[in-house]
C-alpha cells in the first residue's frame, strides 16, 4: 500500500500524531459547518499552508486529488440543472440556477478542503503510527486492530485475485457479458474468500506462536511538547474562529 506522504521529511512529520489527528477532526468539522463561499475560501487557504508545512510534493497531492475531481465533475453536471430556483442562464427548456451552482461550489470547497487537511495532518503518518495515536486517545482496541489489518491485507488479497484471475486466463478465459463470464467470476470471489479465510487462520496462528497478546507494541515515541500544544491551539482557533465570523455575519 502507498505510503509515500508518510516518508517525507518535514517538521509536520515530527508532530505528535495524536496532535495531528485532533487538529484534523476539529478543523475539518469547522470546514464542514462553514456555508459562506469567503469563510470556505479561507479554509482553502488554511489547508494549502498545512500542506505546505508539511512539504507535500504537488504530484502527489495533484494524484489523490484526482478521484475526489471526478466525482465532483457529476454533481456539476447533474446539480445546477436540476436544483429549483433562481435561473442563471436559459438554455432552452434547461435552466442552469443560481442556487445549484452555489451549492456545487459549497460542495467543492468543502470535499478539497478536507481532503487537504487529512493529506497534511493524517496522511504524512504511517498506518501504524495512525493506530498509536488512536489507541493513546482512547479508540477501542478491536476497532484500531481492524484497522491495521485490514489495511495490511487489501494488497495481500488482491494479490491473490489477480493471481486466480490469471490462473483463469491461462485456462484460456475470456471475459465477457455472459452467463459462463459471471459464473467464472462467482468461482473466483467464493475461491478468494475460502484462501483469505484460510490466510487469516494461519496469520492467527503465526502471531499466537510469536507471544500476541491482543496488544501491538511499537518503538516510535512522540513526546507532546510546547509547540505541539501551541499548533493545535493556533490551528483550531483559527478554524473555529471562521465558523464564528460566519455565524456573526449571517
């Protein structure tokens, strides 16, 4: 699995991730109680210098944007013409209004905006660092534990489907829209649950023989300082204080 934002090297890095996964959730639930484009504006901006801070590659950051840019393109093409209200412009019998285009910009800023914030504050930690930082503030242990292995596991399954897939192929299959095409694939998902099934029993075994005792143990210590206090204060402060000066604007 991609960790690429975890091995970057910059101060954001070095933060505590408990700091960094509370100032994630504040500011992104500021950002999405926000509704004026100009607050929402400066969300924007907050999150580009987080990500900056954090010293994100643009490429990187420009990839995992990308899917999030996809979705949006359909709410802007369905939205604003369906959305009842004041018209923009008449094409027609279709009317592009004011109130859907509104709401797709509200729509926009929100989803790259939160985005941005967990790129910079969550996703610059490694998947294990992340379960640290959960169990120190108190997540239930079997939720952090499905977590973890669940994301050690996705490559390790898909692996295997490609593997049986190939297998397949070999026996010269060829997809298609039929009835011997959906049969084959029915075989393949019942054949990548009974091995993922059989993996996980040895995976138990493997750890039960190596001393698990419900509990993972790390090496990597943070120790929450002065500026880690002083970064969660600022940040959430000034996220929560846009939500304020929209609620006094209103």
């Amino acid at each position: 699995m991609d960790e690429s934002l975890a091995r970057q090297e910059s101060w954001m890095h070095r933060m505590d991730p408990c700091v960094r996964v509370i100032t994630a959730v504040i500011v992104s639930f500021c950002a999405a109680l926000c509704h004026d484009v100009n607050i929402l504006v400066g969300h924007v901006l907050m999150s580009l210098v987080l990500v900056g801070m954090a010293k994100l590659p643009p490429v990187a950051v420009f990839k995992r944007l990308k899917p999030l840019f996809w979705f949006l393109v359909m709410i802007w093409v369905v939205m604003p013409f369906t959305h009842e209200g004041e018209p923009l412009v008449l094409m027609g019998p279709v009317a592009l209004t004011r109130p859907g285009v509104m709401l797709c910009v509200n729509i926009s800023l929100k989803s790259v905006t939160i985005l941005l914030y967990f790129m910079a504050l969550v996703a610059t930690m490694t998947v294990a660092t992340l379960g640290q930082a959960l169990h120190c503030l108190h997540v239930p242990d079997k939720m952090i534990f499905l977590l973890l292995m669940t994301y050690r596991y996705i490559s390790v399954i898909q692996s295997e489907y490609h593997r049986l897939l190939r297998a397949a192929k070999f026996r010269g299959f060829v997809p298609g829209t039929n009835i011997h095409s959906y049969r084959t694939y029915a075989y393949l998902a019942g054949m990548l649950f009974v091995r993922a099934s059989r993996r996980a029993a040895r995976v138990y075994d493997a750890m039960r023989c190596r001393g698990f005792n419900g509990k993972f143990h790390t090496l990597d210590t943070f120790s929450p300082g002065v500026v880690n206090h002083l970064f969660l204060t600022l940040v959430s402060m000034t996220a929560l204080g846009l939500v304020v000066t929209e609620t006094l604007l209103m």
